[in-house]
C-alpha cells in the first residue's frame, strides 16, 4: 500500500456564499430531517470536520462534505458559518 500520510490539501477560507455542491459530491439523496439535526449540532459544537473541494468557474465546489454544506446552509444567518475552512484539491 502507498504511504499518504505526508500528503496535504491546503486549507482555505472560504465565503460560503462562493461555495456550491459539486457534481462530485457522491451525496445525491437527501434526509432533510438529518440535515436539520446535523445543523443543530454544528450549531453547538461547531463544524468538527472540514469540507473539501477545489476551485471551478462558479468558486469553489465541495466534493467532500455535503450533508455539512448543506447544514452549514441553514446557519447562514449565524456569522460563525458565514466563512468556511475547505481543503482545498
């Protein structure tokens, strides 16, 4: 097996208004109630794990983390998920 442990995404500060879901995303059903609870935690604890995507013509489309996008969505009127660490590809 290949060692990857010494490789790194850099990490960008992202608006979360330049982010999109990519067509990468492998997340395409979605449990809207699991989303809402998902936001409520993030909401109290904070976005534990980042997301990750790259840069494409309409900013920055996350290929992993969509249930997270799509929590951080519902707290948009909360300044603390206005601005999002992504790992950047």
């Amino acid at each position: 097996m290949n060692d990857q442990s010494k490789i790194s995404a850099p990490l960008e500060e992202i608006s979360f208004t330049d982010l999109h879901i990519s067509d990468l995303n492998p997340r395409k059903e979605i449990n809207d109630a699991s989303i809402a609870a998902l936001a409520e935690n993030i909401k109290a604890y904070g976005l534990i794990q980042n997301l990750a995507g790259f840069r494409d013509k309409a900013g920055v489309g996350v290929v992993v983390g969509g249930r997270r996008y799509r929590a951080l969505k519902l707290l948009q009127d909360d300044e603390r998920f206005q601005v999002v660490t992504i790992k950047m590809a």
